[in-house]
C-alpha cells in the first residue's frame, strides 16, 4: 500500500478509502485509515470529514446507531488526541463500517435534495417518488420529536447534510442485497476505483474515456447539458464507484436517483441508462483501466 508523506495525493487516498468501505475491503480500508493519519496533523480535521461522510453514504440508513455514533466519536476525539487515540479509534470505527449492513439510501435522498434546490425535480414522478420528494423537501420541526432527532438535525452540518433524513424520511423502503463484483486493479499504489471524477487524474480519465468509440458515438448524438467529461464522471460513479458490496437497495429510490441524473444533463432516463451501460462496459473491457493507466503515466506516478 502507498505511503505517503504529503498531501499531494489526499484526493485519491479519501477516494480509495471511501469506495474500500462501501464494497466491504476491510483489510484494504483500515490499511487506507492508517495511511491517513500520515497526512499529518493538518489534515485530521478533514480526515474525520470524510469518515464521517463514509458513514453516512455508505451505511446511514442501514445502520443509523453507528452512523450516529462515528459522528459522535468525531467531536469527542479531536486533533488533541493525538496520533496514536485518533489511529486506534479511526481503524475500529472503518473496521465496523466494512462489517456492518450497508446502504447508499442518504446518498440517493441527497441526490434528491440536489436536484430540488436546482429546480431540476423530474415531471414523471410515481406516486412513491412524489412522497420522497415532498419529505426531502419539508424542513424539520423539534416540538414532539425526539432528543435523538434533534441532535441529528443539529448536527447534521457534520456529514454533509446526510443526519437529518433519519428524522425528515419516513416513507417505507423495500430493500433488497446488492451483490455487485467489487475486485480491483493496484494501480500506482491505489486501487484503481480511487482515480474517479473527485480526482485530477479521475477527471483527466473521464474527459479521455469521452473519446472512446460507443461513449463518443453517444455523445455525438446526444449531448449532455452539463458538460460531457462531467456526465461521463457521474456515468463512471453508478458503472463502478458506487458499487456496494451486500448493500440495501431500494429500486424505487434507485430509479428516483437515475431520473434525478437524466434531468441534471437533460436527457431522457433511457438515454442516462445507456450513458452508464456504455461506461460499465468500458470498465469491463479493461478500456477504463488502460486509461488511467497512460494518464498516470503522464503525470509521472
């Protein structure tokens, strides 16, 4: 595993950290956990950030105890704690995650969420889909709820907005257990689902895999509103980044999300489907890979 002695790669070790938890690497992650502490402790502050964020993504409504408590634990072992206490609580906090039951669903309500405040809700909403969105949208009242709610929402500023739905969402989920492939490729030290679209060498990768056969003829045809390499980026997420190993899924909110994504680019839902379908079978072939491979390249890894 990469040791690193700077922050020159901090976005592609959060990156890899955070997809090793959601696909359940539980070796790979606390490995990427111990790395992090290396950064330094200028960078702690930000380590617990995106710990807290990975429990709230990658398990939030799946397990809502320990997301609670890995927030928690972030306010109660600060910077101070030094080296050691932050290494030790890090490493068992990442090592409960991978365990544990898992889910994207705060995720997809974030993404939801997203498109309200951009005005971009789809017109052809079920009746379910029309729920979740008017409860993602309503603002919570404390008067008759819970303690626990309320430190949720007053909270909720700590993993990216993510805390609150536990106590906003209450339409029922009927989830099923992913079980997508989650083997990788070592690629410069990482693994190769680390170089995504939050990453310099990811958005080079994606602006490059525009360019690729089927994806280009895509494109050509039906060009994104937002931009191509960052329609390719999100594409990228949903064919690979996203996938969660054992992870609850509901295929309405999925679908929800989907939408929420052909409206951000302007496309029909059918035309975002084959957006990622056309990336998924681009990571499959090995093209992705042989892309980050020469960009890496390039930038001297």
């Amino acid at each position: 595993m990469l040791e690193v002695t700077d922050c020159s790669r901090k976005w592609q070790l959060v990156s890899a950290y955070q997809k090793s938890v959601r696909r359940g690497l539980t070796d790979l992650a606390m490995s990427l956990a111990a790395t992090l502490i290396s950064l330094g402790s200028q960078e702690w502050a930000y380590g617990w950030r995106r710990i807290c964020v990975t429990g709230a993504e990658d398990v939030g409504w799946a397990d809502p105890e320990l997301m609670n408590f890995i927030v928690a634990c972030s306010m109660v072992y600060r910077q101070s704690a030094g080296a050691d206490v932050l290494k030790t609580v890090w490493l068992f906090l990442t090592e409960q995650m991978c365990q544990t039951t898992r889910s994207r669903i705060y995720c997809q309500l974030s993404a939801v969420e997203d498109c309200i405040r951009k005005e971009e809700v789809p017109c052809d909403l079920t009746d379910w889909e029309r729920a979740v969105v008017q409860q993602v949208t309503v603002k919570w009242h404390p008067l008759g709820d819970s303690l626990k709610a309320a430190w949720a929402v007053r909270n909720d500023w700590r993993a990216e907005r993510l805390l609150k739905f536990q106590a906003t969402v209450t339409v029922p989920f009927q989830v099923e257990v992913m079980t997508p492939d989650v083997k990788y490729e070592l690629l410069c030290g990482l693994p190769d689902f680390s170089y995504d679209t939050h990453t310099r060498v990811g958005k080079v990768v994606c602006n490059r895999l525009c360019g690729h056969g089927p994806i280009k003829q895509f494109l050509t045809t039906y060009g994104p509103e937002a931009g191509k390499g960052n329609a390719i980026g999100w594409a990228l997420f949903f064919a690979e980044g996203g996938r969660i190993a054992n992870g609850l899924e509901d295929p309405r909110l999925s679908l929800l999300e989907a939408k929420c994504c052909a409206r951000k680019f302007g496309w029909t839902l059918a035309m975002w489907q084959t957006a990622v379908q056309l990336v998924s079978e681009a990571v499959a072939s090995g093209k992705v890979n042989e892309i980050r491979k020469s960009v890496l390249l390039s930038k001297g890894y």
